[in-house]
C-alpha cells in the first residue's frame, strides 16, 4: 500500500541529539525520558480481529513433518504471503464446521482435524468426518502484527502514533507535523504485556555510511566493470541466487527486486552505462542445487551460469547459511576459478536476517553481529581472494538501532525481503561504487 514510505521516514528522522530511555511501569505503559523530560504514554493493546463463516473449498491432509506453515490449510487471516505469521491467531477462538448455518457440525480438533496453534493451519485426520474435497467453514480471532511510535510533539509533549496493522509487514506509524520519532513499539501477535523487546528507542537515524579516502572499491576488485560502466560498452550483469533473487513476490518487482533496484542506481551513477540485467535464481535452493543439476537441465550450472557469459556476476545465496568456512572455501573457490576462466568479475552478496530462530537469536535488539558461519566465512574468503563484497548483512544487523524490528521487513513472515529490504541489498551493492 505504502511499500516506500518507511523509506520516507527513515531519511526525515531528525538525528537525535540523545537517544530517548524508555522504561516499563506497567503492562502497557511506558515511561519516557528525553532530554530530562519524563512522561509516560499508554501502549493500546493489539486489536484483535474476529472472522466469521470463511469459506474453504477444502482441508488439505495432515501433514506432521515440515515446517508448520506448511501442515495443513492456513487460515487466511493470518496469511504471510505463501506462509502464515507464527502466533497470529488466538487457537481458543478457532471453530471449524461444515457450514455456515444453525445446524452446522462442529468438527473437533485432534479427531477430525489437527491444528498446528502457533502457524495457524488445519489438516484433515483421515479418520475424522472431514470428507476429502469438501468445503468447510472457520470461526477465529488472530491479530495483525503493528508498529506504534512514541513521539515529542510540536507542542512538547509525548504521544503515541498507531501504526498500520498487517498480518506480516505492519507500516510504522505515520508522524504528524512537528513530530520527532522517538521510539517505536513492535507489537507482534498475541502478546500479554509489553516487555522489554517490544520497546525500540531509536539509536540512530540511519545506516552508518562509511568515507572513502580513495578510489571507490570497485575500482580496485571490479576493473572491467567500472571501465564498461564509464565508458558506456556493453555490460551484461548476472543476478545469480535463490527466491530472493527469483524476487518475484515484492510489489512491482521489475523495478523493485535488489537487481533491478541495483542496475537502477548503477545508470544515475553512471549515466553512459549500457547495462543487460539477467537474472538466473531456483527459488528454495542454494549452490548445491545448481550443481547437481545434470546438463539440459533448466539449473544446470555450467549452462545457465557460466554460459551466460556474463561481464559480472552478483550472487545471493541465503539458502548457503548452513555452509562452514571450509565449504564456503572449497565452493566458492571454485566458482571464482570458473568465473575467471570467463571473464566474468564477481559480487558475493552477504545474506539478510531472515526468522530469529532460524538464525539461533531470540531477540531482534542487539544484534549487530551476524551470528552465522555462513557470513563470517563469506568475509573471510572475500577478504583473502580479493573478491567483491556487499555485506547486506551489516545493514540489517543495524536496523534494531533505528527502530525496525527486522521481521516486519519479511512478506512470508520468514526470509522473502519486501521492498525496503530488497532496497538494504541495492545499498550494500552501491557503497562499492560510492
């Protein structure tokens, strides 16, 4: 609806002075200490939102293994793109029943059906009375994930600003004339009480950008491709990754995945730059796959990858994240000698925060540190064989600090980036030809 307006806010954030200290006195009250001011606001409460009578034209069959997301039919209130928002709905309040009228049959849950709570999905119990193919109806209340602010008003006074409701990327709170964003307010399903991760001081108004004394590094990693770029010869760029690349999900994506975003800013800053973008992504596979993939396949990769005979490579694998230095050595080494041998230069793009258990996190405040191997070892490797590096990472690390709880940038409520994300990656990607 509003996909570019928190990139608005961020850039008209006033930097503050000071940040502001926020501490709990209650629930749901919060008070706040700016510039020796105290105050204190009251937090509303997530609003829960009651569905009636939803039609489904079927239940699929239970399914115990995978993901939660994935064991059943999801309720659409809490739809996450082709995912569900974890701990969306309220389970106690799910009926589901055969109809929409008075004589309706309640059907039971772990007899008929199995509902997975916290995903929010139903699967159909062979034994149960849910026939295969047949329609049924749901009852249920969830609540949509929000992003409030606390603010000083033009008059000198606290506030609290609501933000937009959705079931997996809530908008932060619009600000009123003469507002200044002190904090935001991560309300994030059906929680019981405010507790100190929900709170999220703003810390700094954007992502530091680091001064160049010199050439601009890929002046130095990226030779030929500055030369084209300048010079206006032909460039072809290979997008090279997983669904992040495929990028297919974020609104109006020929102009807003992270490759198209990036070869945007590329011609600004080059304006005789003659760029062909290509993109080549397997969605939900990584590197391995690519390789295992026979000749004639449609992911084979010497065919689809190094036949391309690309002038540039940047690749973006989140799906990688399991990899330990020595695979990322033992791989990555040999997709450089390939890439070599073709003339082809190179970006490796570090991967974005995805779901914080996913990344063995259990807080989306504090952590500026990629704890993962995976992105340790891609500085590593790109450090000692002089490669091209966008860490994207580091971007997303810092967002806590200004008062983005990283999850609410995912449309499937997990690792798909929406359009502000896919913007962290074009950022990374420009600072190497600031």
């Amino acid at each position: 609806m509003k996909q570019l307006s928190l990139l608005m806010m961020m850039s008209s954030i006033a930097l503050l002075a000071q940040p502001a200290k926020l501490t709990l006195v209650d629930d749901w009250k919060v008070q706040v200490e700016y510039k020796g001011k105290l105050g204190v606001v009251d937090i509303s409460q997530p609003s829960p939102f009651t569905v009636k009578n939803e039609r489904y034209d079927q239940m699929a069959d239970y399914r115990a293994a995978g993901g939660g997301w994935t064991r059943g039919t999801a309720l659409r209130g809490v739809k996450a793109q082709e995912c569900t928002t974890r701990y969306a709905l309220k389970p106690e309040t799910l009926v589901i029943k055969s109809s929409d009228k008075a004589d309706a049959v309640i059907f039971e849950d772990g007899k008929d059906y199995q509902l997975t709570p916290d995903w929010a999905t139903v699967g159909r119990l062979p034994d149960g009375r849910i026939q295969p193919n047949q329609p049924f109806f749901a009852d249920y209340i969830y609540v949509k994930l929000r992003i409030d602010a606390i603010v000083l008003t033009k008059s000198g006074d606290y506030a609290v600003r609501l933000g937009i409701p959705h079931p997996a990327n809530p908008e932060q709170a619009e600000l009123q004339d003469g507002d200044t964003r002190l904090a935001n307010i991560w309300l994030k399903g059906d929680i019981k009480k405010l507790t100190d991760e929900n709170l999220f001081p703003i810390l700094e108004n954007e992502y530091p950008e680091k001064e160049l004394s010199g050439p601009n590094p890929a002046h130095k990693l990226l030779p030929k491709t500055i030369k084209k770029l300048e010079s206006g010869e032909p460039i072809k760029i290979l997008a090279w990754g997983d669904s992040v690349t495929v990028g297919t999900f974020v609104p109006d994506w020929e102009k807003n995945r992270w490759q198209n975003q990036f070869v945007t800013r590329l011609k600004a800053r080059y304006p005789r730059a003659n760029i062909e973008l290509v993109t080549e992504a397997w969605g939900g596979r990584n590197t391995d796959s690519y390789l295992a993939e026979p000749q004639g396949s449609r992911y084979n990769y010497q065919e689809k990858v190094l036949g391309q005979k690309p002038d540039l490579i940047v690749s973006e694998f989140v799906n990688d994240s399991g990899f330990n230095q020595e695979k990322v050595d033992r791989q990555y080494g040999r997709f450089l000698k390939d890439f070599k041998e073709i003339g082809a230069e190179w970006i490796i793009l570090t991967p974005h925060y995805v779901r914080p258990d996913w990344m063995g996190l259990n807080s989306e405040k504090n952590i500026d540190e990629d704890p993962r191997p995976y992105v340790h070892a891609l500085r590593k490797f790109a450090q000692e064989n002089q490669v091209a590096l966008a860490d994207a990472s580091l971007r997303y690390g810092r967002l806590w600090r200004q008062g983005i709880p990283h999850s609410s940038l995912m449309m499937n409520a997990i690792n798909h980036p929406n359009t502000l994300g896919m913007k962290l990656f074009a950022d990374a990607l420009m600072e190497l030809f600031k």
